[in-house]
C-alpha cells in the first residue's frame, strides 16, 4: 500500500462519493470518525482528508488505505496533487474533552494566558470581551482575520499592559487551545502561532479563508444573559481590576444600558446568579452589575419558538404584552435558570407574562406536580398551565423550582433549614 498509487481522478472519484452519500453517510460506509484537523477543500465545500484519501486508496488499488491523517500524510499527499489542505486549528490539549464538559464559563475561567512576572497578559481577554461585543451568532460567529485584527489590535494597543506587544495573532490562534475557540483555513507546521504575515496572506489567497471565533456550543451560551453577564464579569474582575470598566465595555460594544432597558432596581437583588458554581464574590457582584446596565434583548431560538407556540400567550393568565403596532409580548420563563445548569429547552421553558415570569424567578410561585401554579408563602392557587399540544415541561426541571421555593426536594438544591410541609410532592 503506498500513496503513490492515489491519483487525483482517485481523489476527485472519492469526493464525489462523498457528496453523494453525504459526509455523514460517506463516513460511516467507510468506518471513519471526524477529521481531526486536515480539511480537504474542494469547490468550496469541505471534506475529511483522511477519510478521501483512503477511500481514493481503494479505488486506485481495491483495497481501502489505512493511511493517518497526519500533516505528513493524507495532507501531504493531497497537496502533492493540487488539492487544497487546511487545518480546523492548533492541536487540541490532551485534556479538550474534559473541559468541553464544563460550563462555558468554567472553561474561561481555566484559560491559560501568558504571563509577565505575576500578571497574566491581555490578549486573549480582550479578543474575548471583542468577540462577545459581536453578539455572535451561529452564522456570524467567525470573524476573517482582517476584522479581528482591525477589532482586536486597536483594544490591545489601549487596554493591554504598556509592556506587552500589540500581537492580535496570538489570541486569534492560541484561544483555540480552550474548547470555546476555534480557527478555521490555516496550517501550521509546528503549532506554534502563525506571522501577521502569513495570516494575511492566507486570508488573501485561500479557498476557505482564514477566521476564528467561538464555537457554536459557545455562541448559545452567550446568547443568554445571565451567562453572558457573568463571564464578562469574570473577563473584567480578572484581567483588568483597575480598569475603567465602562470605558472598556464602550470599546468592545458590549452594549450598555439604553433609554429602553430601564432596568428595575431590584434587579440587582435577584438571586438567579448566586449559585453558579465555581463563581466567587467578586465575580458575582459585578456579574450583577452587569447584568443592571447591559441590555440583551436577543432570545434563543427556543425561546422564539415557545412564543410562537403560544402566540405569547401567557401559560399561566392568558395575557399578552401589548406593543405597537400590533405586535405582542410574552416572556420565556426558564424553570432551572441556565447560570444553575438549566437546560435552554422547551422542557425547561414556559411561556409567561412579565408579573407570571417575575413571580416565577423571585419563587413567589411554583407549579405543581399536577401543573397548578400555587403562591408559595400560602399555598393557595394562582392558576393552572394552559398547554399547547406540542409542549411538555419535565418534571424534574418544575421539581428543581419547587426546590429553590423550598416546597419540595431536589438532589441539586440544598434543603431548607427547617424542612417544612410540602403540599407540591404529596
Ligand atoms: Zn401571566
């Protein structure tokens, strides 16, 4: 078995089945994971290098190859032959699949950075706080290397330590050591970061460009605020303790407070971030800062498709926020809020009333096991869910709620002091 059978009509044969049988498809035939690193881009549409290398093997030869995908082979190999070969990013950290476990935050807050004697350098905070300016979403997540060096050069130049170089290329690639970045469209031979140079011309030149950004995983996290809020707030205690803080969010469009978001005071007193784990004080408290003076009117998906469900009709009283137009209002209320590891869906979500929403996150009411809403300090009835077929809560996210109004047990939530009665479980 050796390379030099594969011709590039083997290739082109084998990309051709693969388009056929679709990547998912054409991988299973064929017993193939996910390419690691190597992409094989054709006519724009991507392909595992490896996977198409083997399998142009088999129709060369008869027998499917059993070459690596390493830089010096299936990459190599389909250069030799005029195709193109990038890599997704620098090679993982042994320990990726640990930390893709964790909460987003959890992972920012192990985040290697440089360090200049005792203080850790700036770069990567900045791209960050940068990134999360964008109020990325799934398609816009990935910034060409221009655009995050023309952002992110400038917040180095201002922001970093007066001693640390303006190198917006070593964020651009290093974040990617954490499983929250990643790059896309270049190479590098040892893994070591790329020239501005080079990432230049390769922006230039290459079929697939060359961008970075956070992954989608990411992006849905950012999407909500309460997590959004908080790991700003991590960025901001962390890295830039004496900083102005609102100069800072200025320079990254982290948007702050406008005329619309009158934010009520006792916002600050809401309890939903209080139990993250691994937070700290510090964290926290500006956490909630943040969370009075940033506006974030941006829902997930499944949260627009709840208030489609209910035509933002409040689950609970029936009403709806009036606005102009003719347009409506309704909120999507999270059981398990997302900062205590609440899921963001359907089963974890009702369709509420600002007052119902409210009332529901201050844990002046909770539902039932039998889907009445009782006021927890007298147990009487508020209302009963009014459900749209297609919408189911789980009962153990409504369980956890129950939980933190202290009417009923929950593993994840502490009991109270003094246990009392408990009508929701009976
Ligand atoms: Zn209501």
């Amino acid at each position: 078995m050796t390379m030099g059978d594969i011709t590039r009509e083997t290739v082109l044969r084998a990309i051709e089945e693969c388009d056929d049988l679709g990547v998912e498809g054409f991988r299973a035939k064929y017993g193939f994971g996910p390419a690691r690193q190597y992409v094989l881009v054709h006519e724009a549409e991507q392909y595992d290098s490896k996977a198409i290398l083997n399998v142009a093997h088999l129709y060369a030869t008869g027998v499917l190859g059993g070459f690596s995908g390493g830089k010096d082979h299936a990459a190599a190999r389909l250069r030799e032959l005029g195709f193109v070969v990038v890599a997704r990013g620098p090679q993982p950290a042994a320990d990726l699949d640990v930390l893709r476990s964790m909460p987003l935050l959890e992972q920012i807050r192990r985040m290697r950075t440089h360090k200049t004697g005792t203080t850790p350098t700036r770069h990567k905070p900045l791209a960050l706080l940068w990134a999360i300016g964008l109020a990325p979403t799934p398609d816009t997540r990935l910034n060409a290397w221009p655009d995050f060096r023309d952002g992110v050069g400038p917040l180095l130049r201002d922001f970093g330590h007066d001693h640390n170089k303006s190198t917006p290329e070593n964020p651009f690639w290093y974040l990617a050591s954490g499983p929250f970045w990643e790059v896309t469209g270049i190479t590098s031979s040892d893994g070591q970061v790329p020239a501005a140079g080079r990432l230049t011309a390769v922006s230039r030149d290459s079929v697939a460009g060359v961008s970075a950004g956070f992954t989608e995983e990411a992006v849905k996290v950012l999407a909500d605020e309460v997590r959004r809020a908080e790991i700003v707030a991590h960025l901001l205690t962390t890295y830039f303790p004496e900083r102005d803080h609102a100069r800072l969010l200025a320079a990254t469009h982290v948007r702050t407070e406008d005329e619309g978001a009158a934010t009520d005071e006792d916002e600050q007193d809401e309890p939903v971030t209080l139990d993250v784990p691994g937070s700290n004080e510090e964290d926290r408290a500006v956490s909630k800062t943040i969370r009075a003076t940033t506006r974030y009117d941006r829902d997930s998906g499944i949260v627009r498709d709840l208030k489609l469900l209910y035509d933002n009709t409040c689950q609970i009283c029936g009403t709806t926020l009036r606005g102009r137009a003719g347009k409506r209002g309704s909120d999507g209320a999270h059981f398990r809020p997302l900062a205590e590891g609440g899921p963001d869906s359907l089963t974890n979500l009702l369709c509420l009333c600002a007052n119902h929403h409210r009332e529901l996150d201050l844990h002046g009411i909770y539902v039932g096991s039998d889907n009445v809403v009782y006021i927890t300090d007298s147990f009487e009835i508020e209302g009963e869910l009014t459900f749209h077929s297609e919408h189911r809560i789980n009962a153990d996210h409504a369980r956890y709620h129950r939980a933190r109004c202290h009417v009923d047990t929950h593993p994840d939530v502490e009991p109270p002091p003094e246990a009392g009665s408990n009508p929701a479980s009976a």
